[in-house]
C-alpha cells in the first residue's frame, strides 16, 4: 500500500504482528490517514476540538459542566442490534440457541465487501486498549481500528487506552483484532461479528457505543466469556462494590442484573443515615473478570475505566453519585440541551424545563408527548469522577469476591433474599433467573423473560455448556462465594412495591456480607436460607412491618408455577442442558 510517511504516525511500541495486521487491514479499507493513538491529554485535546469542528460533538457550558460535551447519533442509530448482533464459530452448536450463528467464511467475506475502501477519505485510527489495569495478570488487551473520532474519544474513557497497553503488549501476538467503520449509518449494512476462535471483531455500519465500543460488551463479555471457558475463569455481566463496615473492614461482592433493574444504582449505593461508618466502594457497574487466585477465593477485576450508564432516570435520588461523575470530563449521547448549554433528561432532579432542544436537535416545550431526551441516551464519565471509587480499583491482583448476587425485576414469587444452598443450586438460581415485561415492552404485563445471568444477549458460546462451566468452576475454588438471588420489586395487590429500594437496599447487602463473614443467622425454606427473624435492620424503614413481610414472603403455589415457567429455558437448552441443573430443578419441586 502506498502511503506517505506523512499520512501515518508510527506506533510509540513496535509489535511486528499488530503492524502487518494494520497495514492488512488498511490495505482493505484504504484510509487517507493512519493515525496511531497514544492516549494523552493533548491527543484528546486536539481530537476534541477536531470534532467540535465537524459537529460531531457539541461543546456544553464549559463553566456548568467542564469538559463536558454532547453527541447526537444518527436517529436509525441508538441501540444495540441484538438481531444484527452474531457469533461467527465454525459449528451453529458451538454458538448455541441463544446467539445469532453466522459461518466465519461467510461474515468475512460479506463484511470484507463493506470494509472494501470504506474509509477513502478519511482516518483510521489504531487504538490500542488494555481491559483491565495496566500490567495485570488478569487484563487483557486489544486494538480497535475505527474511522469514528467518537469511538476514539470514548474509547479513551471507558479503556485504559494509548502508549501504556502497547507497552504490556511488547512483542506478543496476543491481543484482540478490532476493525470498525460507520461506514454511511445504513441500517442494511449493520452488523456486529464475532469471531471466537480468532479473538477477532468485526463491526460496521454503526456509530452507537454498544456496537463500537469493541473493548465493552463485544470484547468483556462475548469474546470473555469464550476466553474464560477456554482459559478456566469467568467474564460475567457483574458489578463489583466493597463494604466497608464501621471496624473498616472490606467485603467485596459481584451482582448481576439485568437492564432496568437497578444496576448502576447498587454499585455506587449511599447507605441510609442509620448505617453510620458503613461504606459502600464501587469497583465497577458493568462488567467482573474473576479468577482462581492463590488463596482458593474468586478474584475479580473490572476490565473497565469509565461508565457508559442509562441517563434518563439518573438523578440525585436514584443515584447521587452517578450524579457527580457526570458532572465533568463526560460525553453525553442522545440528552436533551437546555437553553444555557446544560444537559437535561426525564427523571432529573427539579421541574421540567418550559424549553428545550430535543436529542435530535429540534426545538421542544414543557408538555410535548415526545420524550426530550432519548430512552437509551446515554452519559460516557471516567471512574475517577466517582466520589465512592474504590481504592482497589486499579489493583492489579482485583479484588477478593466473598458473595455473588443474582437479581431479576419479579412483581411476585421470588422473595426480597434468598441464600442459595449450595453452589449446584446458586447456579440454578442465576440460571432461571428473569424479569417481566412491562406493558410498553411487549403488550402485556408480568411476561417473565430468562436473562441467565443477565448474560443472554453477551454471552459468546451455546448457553447449556456457559452453564457446565459455572458448575465446572467448583472444582477450582476451593473456597467459592456464597451466592445470593434478591428482587427489590416485589408488589401487593394494588401494584404497589412494599419494598423502597435504593439506598435502603443497604439493609439486604448488610445481611448477605454478615452471611458471607458467618456471622448472621437464617432459617431453611424448600427454596433456599432466608434471613432469620430480626436479622434484617428496619429501623428507619418507610415501610411496615407487614409490607417487610409481604416482600420476604414465600408462595408455594406461585413457585409451582414458577417452575412449570422455567420449562421454556430447560426445553430451547436441553441439547446442552446441564444434568446437574435439570436434578436440582426436580429436587426442589418435590421439596414443595
């Protein structure tokens, strides 16, 4: 390929296998520019000021919120595209009924014919990225290829991005190969492939984060989960908090939620007034790597640097300290701008606004039926704004998990807490675990959809072997975590949650942390440990005792119904179907 020395900067690190896969695939989509990223604050700088001039980013008032800016995608272009979203291995099993399976051959070769000179006339930079901190036995790295100066800046955010991850690289030929192109936004030439087997990822056609932002969901959670089977750890689609209690003692737990549960919020939890000298330290929100470590306990890291969070809902309500991380050095994606150059969503804290400029960019007034702000926009905020950052966050070795939580959104049946007995049966729980639609999602109200997990749209292999490894991973851990399932949205009768949520969830994570320490008692149901009376603080509590007791409660017959319902999952997966979960299932029905 001929290019001059002056369209290409040179790589700060040479690694002769990244350099010929970069000319490869520079020489397939032929780029006027090649632009090796170093991470540095005046790289940032001038890419910032770059987009500013393009339109692609929109400078807030720099007073309000410095370093702060907003983007407006494409209105076809807001979402991840599960439907668009495959797993490229050479066997449809290996990929399993819960992915989309395309054959490598044939998603090379199509996708080959989109990148075919799709970046003539424009840049392509190379970013170079670790998951994870820098210099970590548990980090991973990888080089996204993008002709999106947005992807370069969140990227710098929500990685540990630049000259550092080329430096852990050093020579090696381990590393995960991204190429992404907007190419023109068509929504028929959108797709996001995996490839497994290759540690490769191929995204086109989109400018969304969860479609280009290759080192989140594409690389920590498909690509990871796969990696982690082969390689005897697991990626999981958990945050990671520490609680402090008052002797200044640490507990660190890992929980998996699905969206719109409440995820967010959990991992930068502000314990009640009572609760005075307990602390709760965020690790991450999103994603846990965890593995075996030298004392026989489940180690995790966050493989992330920034938080990619919902914003409509965020507010100081609901999350204060998420509140705070956005209030500088962010990138907000599809808000509302107010007149003066701030950012606004529904959900925010004080009244709404007489005039805004909608997400896309059109006038808006107070009592307009459309939504100011778009659903999914989005706020893109490094962890270091985070007041409740952990002070092991960047620590190589992670952090010790003493817990795990699985937590669905359930009006009914499944009670405020649960201790699994065993880790068979904790597997079991995060296995079936789901949320029910709400009437805007599909029509009708309490449908229970299974998000295994909360891993069925991230995880890169068949979900019956995902499963196998979860119960093959005992064997590893001589001293595993106890794990837990929890519901904050139990309602009575009236469609009334009976349990407040938020900062009172604290009340839950105090007796789960006692319970992983030994320290707090429970009494045995058919279905599991569950606090023991007493056990769970409610001093302070807006709620009555009847209502605590409606959210503990356990219904025989709603949990036989419960298991007839779980018959979908067992039946889509039975080909791979762990025998270990089909028993453990028969097990507690005839316990009911």
């Amino acid at each position: 390929m001929s290019m001059q020395a002056s369209q290409a900067t040179t790589p700060p690190v040479r690694n002769p296998h990244l350099e010929s896969w970069v000319a490869e695939m520079a020489k397939l989509t032929r780029p006027d520019r090649i632009h090796w990223c170093d991470g540095s604050e005046e790289e940032r700088e001038r890419f910032t000021r770059e987009a500013v001039e393009q339109g692609i980013l929109i400078p807030l008032d720099q007073e309000k919120r410095p370093g702060c800016y907003l983007h407006r995608s494409n209105p076809n272009d807001v979402a991840r595209v599960e439907h668009l979203t495959f797993i490229c291995t050479r066997t449809k099993e290996e990929a399993g009924p819960n992915n989309n399976w395309m054959e490598p051959k044939e998603a090379y070769g199509k996708l080959g014919k989109l990148f075919d000179g799709c970046m003539k006339g424009r840049t392509m930079y190379v970013i170079p990225y670790a998951m994870g901190p820098v210099g970590s036995p548990m980090a991973k790295i990888g080089v996204e290829l993008t002709d999106s100066v947005y992807v370069v800046l969140n990227m710098r955010i929500m990685t540990r991005m630049g000259t550092d991850a080329l430096r852990m690289l050093g020579d090696s030929n381990d590393f995960n190969r991204g190429l992404h192109s907007t190419l023109d936004l068509d929504p028929e030439k959108r797709f996001i492939c995996h490839f497994p087997e290759d540690n490769t990822i191929w995204s086109t056609g989109s400018g969304y984060g969860g479609n280009v932002l290759l080192g989140k969901k594409c690389l920590a959670l498909r690509i990871g989960s796969y990696l982690g089977r082969t390689e005897g750890w697991l990626a999981e689609h958990m945050l990671i908090l520490g609680v402090e209690d008052p002797q200044g003692k640490t507990t660190y737990v890992a929980a998996a939620f699905p969206s719109a549960c409440g995820k967010t919020n959990f991992a930068m939890l502000i314990p009640p007034a009572q609760f005075a000298g307990w602390k709760i330290w965020t690790v991450g929100d999103d994603i846990s790597w965890m593995r075996v470590g030298p004392d026989g306990r489940l180690w995790a890291i966050n493989p992330e640097a920034g938080y990619f969070g919902v914003a409509p809902g965020t507010s100081s309500k609901s999350n204060p300290n998420a509140m705070r991380c956005v209030e500088r050095n962010t990138l907000f994606t599809n808000v509302a701008m107010t007149p003066d150059g701030d950012v606004w969503w529904e959900g925010m804290d004080g009244e709404v606004p007489a005039e805004l400029i909608d997400w896309q960019g059109r006038p808006w007034k107070r009592g307009s039926t459309e939504k100011a702000a778009h659903p999914n926009s989005r706020f893109t905020a490094p962890m270091s704004n985070n007041p409740v950052l952990s002070p092991r966050a960047n620590d190589p070795q992670g952090v010790p998990i003493s817990a795990i939580i699985f937590g669905g959104r359930r009006s009914t049946t499944v009670p405020l807490v649960l201790e699994s007995f065993n880790w068979t049966h904790g597997v079991y729980l995060g296995a079936t675990m789901g949320s029910e639609t709400t009437a805007a999602a599909i029509g009708q109200v309490g449908v229970v959809r299974r998000d295994p997990m909360a891993m069925l749209p991230f995880c890169g292999y068949d979900m019956g072997r995902y499963f196998q490894h979860w119960l093959d991973m005992q064997h590893k851990i001589p001293n595993p975590p106890k794990i837990f399932q929890v519901n904050w949205f139990r309602q009575d009768k009236n469609g009334k949650f009976v349990w407040p949520g938020f900062g009172d969830n604290m009340r839950v994570l105090k007796w789960i942390v006692d319970r992983a320490e030994g320290r707090a008692d429970a009494k045995e149901t058919a279905l599991g440990w569950v606090p023991a009376d007493g056990q769970i603080d409610t001093k302070g509590l807006d709620a009555t005792p009847e209502q605590v007791a409606a959210a503990m409660a356990i219904d025989h017959d709603e949990w036989k119904r419960e298991f007839e319902l779980q018959q979908e999952l067992y039946d889509k997966h039975a080909a791979t179907m762990p025998r270990a979960l089909v028993l453990q299932r028969e097990l507690l029905m005839s316990r009911l």
